[in-house]
C-alpha cells in the first residue's frame, strides 16, 4: 500500500470569526476562504448537540485531478472564557461529530447529502484510492471525510458542510470555538519501474545500428501519464520511445545511432503518473565496435616443404568470437607485389580464397594444415592472412 501525505487546499474557515494567523510548516495554503463571519457555538449544555455548517471554495485556478479525496480537519478547543475549572482544555471523547455535505447538481436543482465519517482516533489510517494516510491525531482535532463520495469530482465549490457536534454529558459548560481546514489526499509517491529483460543487456552487447527493446513493469495506485526511456549518451541524449504494452508487460524500442561510440552508457526507463512523480529503473546499454585480436602461432615466417601448419589464437574480450568465422588465405607473391583478389594479375598467380578454421577444442586454438602437394603449390613466398568476427560481426584481420 502506497503511503501519502497531505496538502492543504483550503485553510482557516472560521466558523467564529476568530482569527487564527499562521500555518504550520508543513502545510502548504493555496486556497480561499468563503465564510468569514463565523458561527458561535459557545454555552455549550452538556449532552446537547449544536449544529455548525459553513461552505468552502479554492481558488478557480487550481486545478487538482478528480481523484482527490477531500479531507476536513476539525479543530475544537477552549476560547478561554467562562471556565469554572482549572483546566478546560479539551481531551478525547469531550465531543463526537457528525457531519454531512449537501451537494448540489443540475443547476442547483437537486442536491445530495454526502455522509462524512468523523474521527478523533489517535492514529487514524484513512484509506482512499491512491494508498493510505496514517495520521498521529491530537486531543481536540477531528477528521471528518468520505473517500467514495467526497472527492474533487464529486464535491464542487460552495457545497455546505453540516457537523452535528455532540457534548460529553460530564463536559462543564464554557465557551468553545471551531476552526476547520479542508485537505486533499496528494500523491508524492513516484510509480514502480521494473525492466524485466535485464539479462539481455548485462549479458550482451550491441553495435552501431542495433535494434534494441526494453520491456519493463510500471505499477502505481493512479493513472500512468506517460512513460518513455532514455539512452544518456556522452554528448546528447536518445529517446527510446513506448511502442506497446501486452499484458503487464511494456515494451520500447529504438535503433542505436550509426555513430554511436564504444562505450557503456546508461539505459533508462521512466514512467510519470498524473500527478506527476516520476519512477525509473535502469540498466547498462553496452556497446562493442572492436573485433577480434588475432595472433598468428603458425605459421612464422620460416621455410616450409610439404605440410605448412596453421594456428591461430583468437580472442574478442567484449562480446566473444563468432566460432564459424575464422577464415585464412593464402596469396602468392612476386616480389613485394600480391595476387590480387581474382588471382589475375600482371601474372598469372595462385590466390587460394579464403578457407575456413575449425576451433580446436582441446587447445583453444584454431588448427589446420596446408598439404602444398594437393593444393599444387609452387616454390615461392607467400601472403598469409586470417580474419574473424566477433557475434555481432565487428571484424579482425591479421
């Protein structure tokens, strides 16, 4: 369960014309008051019950999503005359309330009593539809609300609210004042992000041109407003779009750049819901434009007759080498010319194309041999070369 806090909207409504100055330093006023000239219920009679109402407004500018609970905040205390006693501060269970808000429709046509639940509890848990508001309540405080009925989109400016405020039969008669503040239940959590296909990328890597796709969860009590990610490149930044949602499951996508460097950068994925908290979660986008190192063991440059042996030792440190694609060739030489590709030159000369390299599982390596008799070899120098790539094709040449 998603905890908030609250925000004031509406502050000070005095319903006995006292003035009270100061907010605490928690509670933000962005309101209006409506009702000024206040209500006198003081003299109270023990077990009697006195009926208060006022309306409230906020300010037409505000604009608060319909989801909002209101929540009115009851404070009855001493007015500090006509005290009997030592002290008549008030304490639990001094007073009860009941309390209603009409509400009116159509025009001012028809109206509606919307029931309100009023509460003194200590620790006062108030559930509503986007989590929970646990509150640590004081002796003479009330909060009075109804989460169904009594939000934003269902209560409108100037509604009358009505509390039914009942003495404890051993109360002693003094005078008694009412202040009341109205509240919204304000989403401060952010959503959950959660990219489910991290193995993808902490187990691999991807190259220029790329396409990649990131499918993550995003959870939150409210509405999901919007939802993107983002690549932080060193010098900008790359949008990876949504594209679609299957099931529980949200999917973005994006082709890396052409230029995009070797690097490990950060892959973000974020969601913001109506309220506007943002949730993220993150993962590593690695990127490999390097092939393989290759090293040739044989052959080294010395003479050979009949067998010319060939291995190699080849290593890709990133994203690991392409097993199949480990080529040789062997090109004849006239001096410090080489048969070109088509074996047809300034001469005629032997261009063998490239042939493949078997990995050698016991070594490591990639062995073969050249017989020079079956492939009809002529005494003479040759141009040894090999190439291979890695997985995502970055190539090595020797």
């Amino acid at each position: 369960m998603k905890t908030k806090t609250l925000t004031i909207i509406l502050g000070m409504i005095f319903l006995m014309g006292i003035l009270i100055t100061g907010i605490s330093a928690d509670e933000e006023y962005i309101g209006v008051i409506s009702n000024t000239t206040g209500i006198d219920i003081s003299n109270f009679i023990a077990g009697t019950t006195t009926t208060a109402n006022f309306s409230f407004d906020y300010e037409d500018s505000y604009e608060a999503d319909k989801h909002y609970p209101l929540i009115f905040k009851i404070n009855i205390s001493y007015s500090g005359e006509d005290c009997q006693l030592d002290d008549c501060s008030v304490w639990k269970n001094d007073f009860s309330i009941n309390g209603f808000v009409t509400r009116y429709y159509l025009f001012g046509l028809y109206s509606k009593d919307i029931k309100l639940n009023c509460s003194e509890n200590s620790l006062l848990t108030i559930n509503h539809q986007m989590g929970s508001n646990t509150l640590d309540v004081p002796d003479g405080i009330f909060y009075c609300y109804n989460i169904t009925e009594g939000t934003i989109e269902t209560l409108k400016k100037r509604n009358k609210v009505f509390l039914d405020i009942s003495s404890n039969p051993a109360l002693y008669p003094a005078t008694y004042k009412l202040t009341a503040q109205m509240f919204y239940a304000n989403d401060t959590i952010a959503p959950v992000v959660n990219i489910i296909n991290k193995n993808i990328f902490e187990n691999n890597y991807f190259r220029e041109s790329d396409s990649i796709e990131v499918q993550a969860t995003i959870s939150d009590n409210m509405e999901i407003s919007n939802k993107w990610g983002t690549i932080f490149l060193t010098n900008e930044n790359i949008t990876v779009p949504f594209s679609h949602k299957t099931d529980d499951t949200y999917y973005f996508s994006q082709m890396t750049p052409s230029d995009i460097q070797e690097d490990d950068y950060d892959l973000m994925i974020f969601a913001q819901d109506s309220y506007g908290n943002i949730g993220s979660d993150n993962t590593t986008l690695r990127i490999d434009r390097t092939g393989p190192i290759i090293t040739a063991i044989q052959p080294t440059g010395e003479i050979y007759s009949e067998i010319i042996p060939v291995e190699l030792n080849i290593s890709d440190a990133k994203a690991g080498v392409d097993n199949q694609s480990v080529y040789y060739r062997l090109r004849e030489m006239n001096g410090t010319s080489i048969c070109p590709e088509s074996g047809i030159g300034t001469w005629d000369c032997y261009n063998s194309d490239w042939l493949n390299i078997p990995l050698n599982i016991t070594t490591g390596t990639y062995k073969t041999e050249i017989n020079t008799t079956e492939i009809g070899l002529e005494s003479g120098e040759y141009w040894f070369e090999a190439k291979a790539e890695d997985i995502l094709g970055n190539i090595g040449i020797l």
